[in-house]
C-alpha cells in the first residue's frame, strides 16, 4: 500500500517519502553528482583539488590556464572555465562590450587579487586607481586592447573556435561559454548558424591527457 499524504490528499510521489506529516521529496539520488568547487587563487584551488570532483575557473585566458591548473594540485581532477565570448568580427564593438564587463568584474577586490596573482597588477593599476575615486569613463579608457582581447574571445566564429580550442590545449576540459551580445546574431536564425561555427576541433592526444576531450 502507498502511503497517503493527508496535507494535499494525494498519494506520495514516487521517491519521495512520508514522514511526520509531511511529504519529503529530498531523498538523495541513486549516483551523487560531482561536487565542483569554484577558486581563483591557490588556497580555494587547492581545495578543489584535494576535496571537490572538479575546479571552476573564471575570467582566464588561455595562458592563464596553466598556472590555475598548476594550484589545483591534481591532475585528475575535471578543470571548468567560464569563457566570454561575443563572436564578431566588429573589434571595436567587442573591445567596448569587454571592457565595460572587466571594469565591472575586475575591480571587485578578490577579483582584483586574482588578476595580481596572474601577473596584470601592473597594466590593470589604472583602471583600479579611476575606479577608486569614482572616475568610472577614466576606468573603461585604462583597459587595455590586449587585456581585453586575452579575457574575451571575440572574431569570426571560426577565430573564437581556434581561441576556445587555445583553452583545452592549454588544460581546459570543460570550456562553458558565456555567450555575450552580438551585432552578428540579427535573428534566432543567424545566432544557431553563429553557434554551430563555434564548436572547436577535437583536442589533440597530446593535451587531452587521460581524458580525451571531444567538444
């Protein structure tokens, strides 16, 4: 006999439970999901490495991967990157849109010590001082084109497919792509045409390591 729930007068759902009253549907699933823990700087990746099934990584570019892959300190764990990506082939259009997203993310203070512990304390210096008193056009104008062009993949679909593949060369195994607006995609057509362009090659044996990376 199934059990009846006396609060709605209805049978209980199938794996929940009956208890005290009230119907729990918080029984744990049959295979536990993976734990993926987001860092970015040593101490949080390392405990990725030792405690979570995978590290999340964010606002990276390619050469960036392998000294945040070096600070998880296990090499079997899953590695994610959240990847920004605005394929167009407008540069200024892109470099505008990226710039407005790294004064808005960059300055926040953990942040701020991510991009010094990669090595940009220096050219991202200006922007954080003009943010600071509240000079918000003099913080947009400290950003520079190579800062911008390092942290957003943007181009022709297939130059961001060459850039997202740069990723998983570098370590990446799971590039999540955080679409951003693009003057290219002038309907829901043009965007599924834009998106299947971007899907990058197989990485190669030699990266893939253990686990192959098919994209």
């Amino acid at each position: 006999m199934r059990p009846f729930d006396n609060a709605t007068g209805s049978d209980v759902p199938a794996g929940c439970r009956y208890v005290g009253g009230v119907t729990d549907c918080s029984l744990p699933p049959a295979e536990p999901p993976p734990i993926m823990l987001a860092g970015l700087r040593p101490q949080m990746l390392r405990l990725a490495g030792a405690e979570a099934d995978g590290a999340i990584l964010n606002w990276i570019g390619p050469d960036d991967v392998a000294r945040c892959v070096d600070a998880v300190e296990n090499p079997d764990i899953e590695v994610v990157a959240r990847i920004f990506v605005c394929p167009t082939a407008d540069v200024e259009y892109a470099r505008a849109l990226g710039r407005r997203l790294i004064t808005s993310y960059l300055t926040v203070p953990a942040y701020a010590e991510f991009h010094r512990w990669l090595g940009r304390g220096e050219i991202l210096q200006p922007m954080w001082d003009a943010w600071a008193v509240g000079d918000r056009a003099a913080a947009l104008a400290a950003v520079p084109d190579d800062v911008v062009d390092a942290l957003i993949v943007h181009g022709r679909p297939e130059e961001c497919s060459e850039r997202l593949q740069a990723y998983v060369d570098a370590g990446i195994d799971t590039p999540v792509l955080a679409m951003l607006p693009t003057p290219d995609a002038a309907d829901a057509a043009s965007l599924v045409d834009i998106l299947s362009r971007l899907v990058p090659a197989k990485s190669t044996e030699a990266t893939a390591g253990a686990r192959d990376v098919d994209l």
